[in-house]
C-alpha cells in the first residue's frame, strides 16, 4: 500500500525569499520512491511509502509547509518506526497558507498557486539546478542525497498506467534464447550483433546494472546504453553523440525519432510489418501559419489554420500537393469534422461560426451563426447520422448546440433561394425567411457571406506574368492551388479581379442561418466545451461525451433529431478535458497536465489513469485496438489496449496540436496525421501489429507480407521504398566512391530481382563501375506475332553533393509539400524505379505482353566510361530490340507534359600550349619570353567572333528549319512562355563555348608567367552536322591559325569526348505511342520539345542496335538536377509510373 498527500502550493511574491533551514527530524533510513507533474496551477507530487495507505495510522501523518520546502512526519506502525522527511529546497517558492494535501491509497499530489509559472524541476539548489528529495540526519542540516528513484525533475518520456514504460529486457532475453540458430548466423553482424550484446549483459546484470539500462535507454529516447548506475543515476543521458541530425543549415523542423530499440534490415526490400513505430512519410507545410485543426479522407488531408487568412488548405492525399484554401472564417479554425455519407466539411472558429463546404466541389454551402451572440469559440464537433443527421457543436460560452438536416433538406443543398438568406433554421426548413418565396431577389446579393471565390493564394501561387502559370522552384516555392472564400465581400463581380491572376467564380448557393434557441442546451458545463465525441451504441442508439474545462466529462443520450439527454456524469477529473476518444466501451479523455482517464461507459466506472505526458493531452485518435495521444511538448505516444506504451515519438517541436488517422493503402497501413503549432503538417505510416488488430478470420488468411511484387494503380509505397534506399547509397561516379556504386549497383540488381525481373550485374572496363542487366519477360502473346521487346536505358550514379545548399540530408529521401528530395530522385534513380515498378504491376495483372530489357550503367555522369565496350561484349546476353526507351531530362515549364524528340550532339576539346621553359617571374623575365598566355588568347579570339564559330564549313550542313518545326517551336513557346528565338537558338542551332582557362602557375599568384595554359571549350552539334566531319575540321583550324602566330610554343588539341545529334521521327509509331501514354494519363496532349543538351549514349544506342530512340522526361523544370535541393514532385513520380505502363501497353499492340 502507498502513501499519498496532496499539497496545493502557491507561488510567493517575492522569489527571492528563502524558507528557514528545516530543524533535526527523525532519520529516514530508506528515501521514498517519488514523482510529480505541473499544470498551469498545480504541483502534484507522488511520494510513495508502504502501509499507510490502508492504516489507521493515515490520520497521524502530518505535513508543514515553509516558503521552499515540506516537512512530512510518518507514525510509527506495527512493524516500522516513525519517519521523517524534508522535500526541498522546492524549485519555486509557494505560499503555505494556501497548500493541502490528502493520505490515499495511491498516490501524493501538490498543488501551484500562481497560474502560468512552469518549474523546470521539482526542487532547486538555489542556482536553478534541481536537487534530491533528502533525508535528514537526527541533529544535522539536511544534506543532499541520491534518490533511489533516479528522479531528476522531468515526467516520464512514454507512458504506462501507473508508472513511466520501460524497455522488457527480459523479454528480449526469452527471445535472444530462443533463437539461437539466429545466432550462429556467420553473416550476423551490425544491429544484430549490438542487439546480443545487449541482450546477453541484460541477462547477467545485478539490479544496480539493469536500472541503468532500463533509465539510460528510455530517458535518452533509446539512443543510449548505459551500465554504470553510480552515474546514469545522478543525471539523465545524453543524446549519443552518433545520432543523426538535420543537415547544416537545414530549415526543416525538428528530426523525427522513435523512441524504440527496433531496427530494420538495411539490405532487405521485405517490410516488417510488426515494426512497432510510425515513420515519417511525408512533411506539409501551411506557410507562416499556424495548424490547429485536421481532418483527412479517402482523397485529402484538411488543415484548419490560425493565420492571416485563417484558411482551411486542402492537401491531395495523391501527391500531397496543397489543392485549395478554403477561406471565409474571420476568426482562427479551432476544429474539423469530415461527414463522408453528405460530402461535407464542416469546421468551426474563433470568430464563433461554422461552415459546411462541399468536399466535391469544395464550395461553401452553409453558415450557422450560434443561438447566442455570446457564444464566443466553437471548439468542438460531433455528428450523429441518424434523421438525416444532426451536427453538434461544442463553444466557449459552455453550451452545446445542434442541427438537423432531416427529410426537408436531406441532400447537399437546401431547397431555398439560389442566393443566401438570413434567418433561423425553423423558418428554412418551413420555407421561410426571405421575401421572394423560393425565387432569387432582382438585386445583385447583399454582402453577406454566401458567395465562393476562387482566388489563386501568394503562398501556393507566384505566377510569373498575370494570368499564367506558377513557378514551382527548389527554394520551397509550390504549384498553383485554387482558393475558395466564403465571407464578407466574396461576392465581387468577376470583372473585378483583373491582375495578379486573380480570377472570381460564384460558389454556389449559400444558406445562412442562426441556431433556435430550442436547439440549444445553455451550460451543458461550467467551463469550455473543449472536445465532443459521437458514441455509437449496439442498439443503434448515440451517445455524445463532452469534455470541458471544468474539469468534467458528461455523457449524453442523442435523441433522435436533435437532443440531449444527460446519462453519465465524470467529476472532478485533475484538469481541464482537451480531447476525447471511443474505442469499443471505453472513453479516453486526454486532460490537462498529462494524464489520460480511461471510463467503461457500460458500468459507468474510471478503470485507468494513464500517466503519459508531462504536458496537456491535445489530441487523441483510435486505430483499431491503439490510442495515439499528442501532447503539449510535442511528443506522441500509442497506448495499446492493455494500456502499455508501444510506441513514443517527438513529432513536432512544440506542441501536437492536432491528429487524424486514414487508410493509406490495400497491405493494411494507415497514415497518422499530425499537426503542431510549428506550421507543419506531418504524415506517419502505421503498419499495425496484428496481434493487436480486430481482425475476422477472413482477414487473418489474407495478411502477407508487403513483398515488393505485391502492386497495384494506385500503390506507389512500394516504388518510394526501393527508391528511398537507392537514393541512400552516394553513387557518386568517381575514384573516392567506387565502393559505394558497386554497393549500389548490388542493391537495384537485388530490387529488380525482388519485382520480378531476371536480374544480374555486368562488368564493365578496368576500373569501372559495373552495369545491371534485368529483363522482365512478357507473357506469351495471344496471336502469332512475337513479342515486342524494349531496352530501357538509365544510370544509377549521380553527381555529388557539394557541401552547401542543402535543406535536408541529400542521401535520405525526404518528403515534402508534395515532393521528394534526395541526390538522383530525378536523375536517374526516380525514372528507373518508375519504369520497374511499372513493369512489375502489369506482370502481376498479366498484362505484360512485351519484354522489357532493362540496361543501367553507373558511369553516365562521367562520360560514360567504357559503357560502348561492356556493352559489345555483353551484347548477346541483351538480345536484339525493337525500341530504346530513355528518361533522362525534364519538362519545359512545371505544368505542361512533355516528349523529347531531339537532343543536340556536343564535342569537348583540351587545347593546350606550353613553352619549352619553366614559369618564370613577370618581373625578371616579362617582355624576354613569348608567353602561352598570349597564345591561347590569339587562338580563341580566332575561334570565335559575333557571327557564331570560324571554323569553316561549320555551318555548312545545318538543317533548315521546316515550316512544321516551326509550328512546334512556336507551340511551346506559347505554353511555356519562353521566347521564340530562344528555344530555337538552344535547340536547333550549334555554339560554341568556352567553358575554363587554367594555367600551370598559382592562381593566386600576379608575378608568375606560366609555361603552359590550358582551356577547355564545347561545341553543340544539331541535325545534319557529321560530328567526325566537325572534329577534323576543329582540329584543323586551331593548327592552322596557332601555326600563323609564328610562337615557338606548343599547340596540343585533344579531343575528350564527342557524341552524336539525336532527333526522332515524329511519325514513327513507337514515338505516337508515347504520345498517347502520355496523354491516357495527364489527359492533355504533351508538348514536343528538344534539349539542348546532349545523352551521350542515347545516338549510339541508336547506331549500335538499329533500331530507333524515343524519350520521356518525368520531372519539372525545377527540379534542379545536379544542384542542391535535388527533388522531384510526388505527382509526377506516381504519373510517370502510369505513363509507362500504358506505354508497355500500346507496344504491344504495334
């Protein structure tokens, strides 16, 4: 039994005054286990003693307060003498006139006296540093002592029902024993090896070792391990200095950690499902504002803002790009309920209105005014679906209100006036309410707030010109999403919103009505009505919890139509009711200062106080047997149904203001959404333990494991998991990262195996990086025509990353607003995953009727190194072809689909001039010697001049421009917005370039003349220039004009690469094909564009196999391929997977 005492302590005025040094008391030989938590008023500390909670003795128990400390005085009972103890020096002072406490079975609690002060610690040294509960000597100052708890101030990190959760060693030990084939594993090594390790000293450790494991892990958030109790017990562990952090410079939100010893294999595409913690998905943002409410669909995320504009966004759950700003509401949207049988959002705010919009059409459709002017917040809503459907909500002014959509106004839209009209609900429903019976008024509307608008947001939409696309960049900068406002002056004519974009369009028919006052209940409570959850009985009849800040939960019968009946009343609860949730017949009701009560609503009983959180309990949501909780601190927590906590994370650097949990995907995963008040909106992937999951047998027979060959249309989980391991591997293509590429090129040969492909690795040149070889085998055709087969050309290495510029972590694929960031998520690594998954999904419906050769190098970024020779020895094992597919570029703009039909050649020269001397001094040996310098500068002014290259015959043998070629320049011209002259000068006519001048002298120093200098230029071939023909010629030149500067240097051209033109033949059918892929999935014809850069292997894939090239780019323009901040948009990726099935598709039927 437990000794509890509850002390309400009250802040003094002046802080500064200590209490008086506490006189001799009895010793205490053993120090009592203690805790405690603070709310905005309350101290409540827990000091835990045997046999007194039952004892007559209780009454005996005697507590003094002094400014900064307690004296408690424990009697004597039968078998223990009598005990003294000080708690002090307390961290703040209190005012002891106005403390109390109680003797219980459970637990002591202390109570603030001043409201808002937060106490870092429970007791102080007097320099801000917390100090142990003491035990005080029979004739000496009381001196600090070790408490046997470990205690330190801080409330536990993850909850349990009655004291904080801790990692069961035990059972890892049970489980190490139990496998011991496991480990034997000669290949066993890494976290596994650790996990033994552990494991092992786990199960041979005194008491003393096992305390510091349990406390250093779970007060460290699991990345420390500590077996030194002397002192892991005096402070908290430190984060391990190996643990990951943001990327310098990033101004992404706080890193997302799970709390959890578990790990997943890194060298595995099989997902466990029984992992127990949440990953981070994908990151949202709202701008500078601030979320305080969610609600999410099958389609869309919902984010109720606290802003300039206090806009409800719309985030498409697709491709997580922010679709509308539902903007009307005057006040900050404080809470959101999604209706799927009515189509309907409804929110309400600060500004004491609620609106319902359509999720169809996301217009507004209506508002309701309370009954009372004085209703002040609406916190809460519930809706109860019977009669038509009653809503309730929950506002500041402690009532609870309701209405009914019964039969006269079943559907979306009431049967009034197309314009709004003001009135109450009885006279709508009657008919009522305006003088125009049913017809709308001869005047333009009032200005009421009933008109939608649509109207492009500064946030989401920077057009560059008026009226014309957005320009979505690598600096955050989103596409354009349209706005929808219902409020004050929405209803300005269209003829009106000349600039900027802006655009208006009517929104509908909007009805406006007040409350009836018979619709009202006055003073459900005595305090805010804070939280409302809809309870549905057995009996098909409802029941409606209520929460408030009067620190009680009420119990409701739902009358059929509107109408509360009270049924169970829970009272004097220890703080303020914030949220509330139903699983089977429990009600949870997360509470002020961090607990959670647990009720069974059938016998009307309180059956469990969690103590979870050290701050108030914001939100709860229910997945199947879990309770996910958030909390002021940021933290979330998952409570199981016995109450234990099976996952912790820090979700959000303040505080998780908001959560709602969806059905992400077909394998039984869900997405936990949350929100906090550091403007970002978050999305979890919960896999669910099925030991937990209510599942029916039909269920259990179903239930696999996520292999990666399991896909479907709309399943793009698999390919962003394989593309966010390839994307952790830094495939750089150069000496220092060798090992790296051949890691890589193991991996995206095991992926494409995993999908279905007959995979395996080829050797390229002498140190070189290998190629993957995969082919997926179509299925037999049904006529007698052989199968077609494709070569699809990419490359796994990437450029590197540089050292700055970087927003997150370049080899971890991160979500955000709607795209993905990582080094090689547009080029290659995307595109090739896009295509395999793509392949896998038509095999899997046995709709693969060609084959699909996949050829990936990994030296692409260096010049392709050796790939025209590994490939010619390999060349049997490819087989011949019919077409060679290519993604390797992007689109011209953001919104526009493309297809490349042509590509320039380029030709890379070195040319180099040395004297026979070494670098001399300008001050001894200028004006004696013929400098390089000189040289080189006579030679390029010779190359070059206003009118293009001097290289004769250069020019010779471009191209004409066709009068169709024209017409197609001018086209995307248009659409882009890019000038004419432009597109045709960086797509269809050579340059030249001079791209560096080196010298062998120091670059820092004046005085030096070097002896040889070196520059390094380009040309870009177009159709029909011979690129051998350009090379000579080049070379040529260059002798012949160095040749008449008479220099006694040297002159040395080397050629370092040269690659062909490519243009593709519009009407070939491989090409309309592609065409109409991309159309069968963007529903828009895509523009044909050229690039003016070259694929040095794409012309020479062309030659070698004889067979014709066709390309698609998935990505945008911004997509900043081999920059910083590397990414590419969600949409485009899942797209991009669509488009090449159904490209696979059409092959077929050539």
């Amino acid at each position: 039994m437990t000794f509890l005492a509850i002390i309400s302590c009250f802040v003094a005025k002046n802080n500064d005054e200590r209490g008086p040094k506490v006189s001799s008391l009895g010793v205490y030989q053993a120090e009592p286990r203690h805790d405690f938590y603070q709310s905005p008023t309350d101290v409540t500390v827990s000091i835990y003693v045997k046999g007194y909670g039952a004892s007559p003795a209780r009454e005996n128990v005697k507590v003094v307060y002094h400014t900064h400390s307690v004296d408690v005085s424990l009697p004597a009972l039968d078998n223990a003498a009598a005990k003294s103890f000080t708690l002090g020096p307390l961290a703040g002072a209190i005012a002891p006139g106005d403390c109390s406490e109680r003797v219980l079975g459970t637990k002591l609690t202390l109570k603030k006296d001043e409201p808002g002060v937060q106490w870092p610690t429970l007791l102080s040294s007097g320099s801000g540093q917390s100090v142990k509960l003491s035990s005080l000597p029979a004739s000496s100052s009381p001196t600090p002592a070790s408490s046997s708890s470990g205690y330190k101030g801080a409330t536990p990190s993850a909850p349990s029902a009655s004291k904080p959760a801790r990692k069961n060693w035990d059972a890892v030990v049970d489980a190490e024993l139990e496998e011991d084939d496991a480990a034997n594993d000669p290949n066993a090594g890494g976290d596994a090896a650790l996990q033994k390790l552990f494991s092992g000293i786990y199960a041979n450790a005194d008491e003393d070792t096992k305390r510091a494991m349990i406390k250093s892990f779970t007060e460290s958030g699991g990345t420390t391990l500590s077996t030194d109790w002397s002192q892991i017990g005096k402070a908290a562990p430190t984060m391990a200095s190996g643990s990951k952090s943001p990327a310098a410079g990033s101004s992404s939100p706080v890193a997302n950690r799970n709390i959890s010893l578990e790990t997943m294999k890194t060298d595995s595409l099989t997902r466990q499902v029984l992992t127990d913690s949440p990953t981070h998905s994908h990151l949202l943002s709202v701008g500078s504002s601030r979320v305080l409410a969610l609600s999410a669909d099958k389609d869309h995320i919902y984010a109720g803002c606290q802003g300039r504009d206090n806009e409800i966004t719309v985030f498409c759950r697709r491709d997580f790009q922010p679709e509308y700003r539902l903007l009307g509401h005057e006040g900050s949207v404080l809470c959101l309920l999604v209706v799927p049988e009515k189509e309907w959002l409804i929110s309400g705010s600060s500004a004491g209105d609620v609106r319902i919009w359509s999720t169809r059409t996301f217009e507004p459709l209506y508002i309701i005014h309370p009954c009372d002017d004085t209703s002040g917040d609406i916190f809460s809503l519930a809706w109860d679906d019977r009669e038509g459907g009653t809503l309730y909500f929950g506002a500041q002014n402690t009532s609870i209100e309701w209405v009914n959509f019964g039969k006269d106004i079943r559907g979306t839209r009431p049967v009034v006036a197309p314009t709004a009209v003001k009135g109450n609900i009885s006279n709508l429903l009657n008919g009522q309410g305006h003088e125009h019976h049913g017809h709308p008024p001869p005047s333009a509307p009032t200005p009421s707030q009933r008109s939608g608008r649509y109207k492009p947001s500064p946030f989401f939409d920077t057009p560059s010109t008026p009226g014309s696309p957005g320009s979505c960049t690598p600096a955050g900068r989103c596409t354009p999403s349209r706005s929808i406002s219902c409020g004050k002056g929405a209803n300005t004519p269209a003829a009106a919103a000349t600039t900027g974009g802006d655009y208006f369009k009517r929104g509908g028919d909007v009805v406006e009505f007040e409350v009836d006052a018979d619709s009202t209940l006055f003073y459900a409570h005595y305090g805010y009505v804070y939280a409302l959850q809809m309870i549905a009985r057995a009996d098909g009849t409802r029941w409606l919890a209520s929460g408030s800040g009067d620190s009680d939960v009420k119990v409701w019968e739902c009358l059929p139509g509107g109408g509360l009946k009270l049924v169970r009343e829970f009272v004097g609860l220890s703080g303020a009711v914030f949220s509330l949730a139903y699983r089977d017949s429990l009600l949870y009701g997360g509470l002020q200062g961090g607990e959670i009560d647990v009720w069974d609503l059938e016998t009307g009983s309180r059956i469990r106080t969690i103590e979870a959180h050290s701050s108030d309990v914001l939100s709860l949501a229910v997945l199947r047997g879990d309770v996910y909780s958030g909390a002021g601190d940021g933290r979330i927590f998952r409570i199981d149904d016995a109450f234990n906590c099976t996952a912790a994370l820090k979700a959000h650097d303040s505080t998780a203001l908001a959560m709602a949990i969806v059905p992400a995907d077909r394998d039984g995963a869900y997405d936990l959404v949350t929100a906090g008040n550091d403007s970002y909106v978050k999305i979890w992937r919960v896999r669910a333990h099925p030991s937990r999951l209510a599942r029916s047998p039909e269920e259990h027979r179903d239930l696999q494991l996520p292999e990666l060959t399991e896909l479907s249309d709309d399943d793009g989980d698999t390919m962003l998991y394989a593309l966010s391991k390839l994307v952790a591997i830094p495939t750089v293509s150069d000496e220092q990262h060798r090992e790296p590429c051949r890691q890589g090129a193991h991996l995206l040969n095991k992926i494409l195996g995993q999908l279905g492909a007959k995979s395996c690795l080829l050797s390229g040149d002498q140190g070189k990086n290998p190629l993957v070889l995969a082919t997926f085998s179509g299925h037999k055709p049904t006529c007698d025509k052989p199968r077609r087969r494709v070569l699809f050309y990419g490359h796994y290495d990437v450029q590197p990353v540089g050292e700055k510029g970087w927003s997150s972590d370049p080899w971890h694929l991160t979500g955000k607003d709607g795209y993905l960031y990582g080094r090689g998520v547009t080029d290659n690594k995307g595109p090739i995953m896009a295509i395999a998954c793509a392949a896998a999904a038509l095999r899997q419906r046995r709709e693969l009727d060609v084959d699909l050769v996949m050829l990936i190098e990994g030296e692409e970024e260096a010049g392709s190194r050796g790939f025209a020779s590994a490939v010619r020895r390999h060349r049997q094992m490819i087989g011949d072809v019919d077409v060679i597919l290519l993604s390797n570029s992007t689109w011209i703009d953001e919104e526009d689909p493309c297809v490349v039909y042509g590509m320039r050649g380029v030709v890379y020269a070195n040319l180099s001039i040395e004297s026979q001397r070494d670098d001399v001094h300008s001050g001894v040996e200028g004006g004696a010697v013929h400098e390089p310098m000189f040289d080189m500068v006579n030679l390029l002014s010779k190359l070059s001049d206003t009118g293009g290259l001097k290289v004769p015959g250069f020019y010779n043998s471009v191209r004409p421009e066709s009068a169709e070629e024209r017409a197609l320049l001018e086209s995307v011209a248009t659409a882009s917005g890019r000038r004419l002259r432009d597109l045709e000068r960086v797509w269809r006519e050579p340059s030249f370039s001079i791209a560096n001048i080196r010298t062998s002298g120091s670059t820092q120093n004046k005085t030096v003349i070097p002896r040889r200098v070196t520059a390094d230029i380009s040309l870009r071939l177009v159709p029909d220039q011979d690129m051998s023909a350009v090379v000579d010629a080049l070379t040529t030149y260059c002798r012949d004009e160095f040749e008449r500067l008479q220099s006694p240097n040297h002159l040395d051209v080397k050629i370092t690469h040269a690659a062909s033109w490519w243009l593709a033949a519009l009407e070939n059918p491989y090409f309309k094909a592609l065409e109409n892929a991309v159309e069968d999935v963007w529903k828009r014809r895509p523009l044909k564009i050229r690039e003016g850069g070259t694929v040095p292997t794409m012309s020479w894939l062309e030659k070698e196999f004889g067979v014709p090239c066709v390309h698609l780019p998935l990505g945008q323009a911004s997509d900043a391929g081999h920059l910083a901040n590397e990414r590419m948009r969600l949409l485009n990726l899942t797209n991009g997977k669509k488009v090449f099935e159904r490209y696979l598709v059409r092959l077929a039927e050539i």
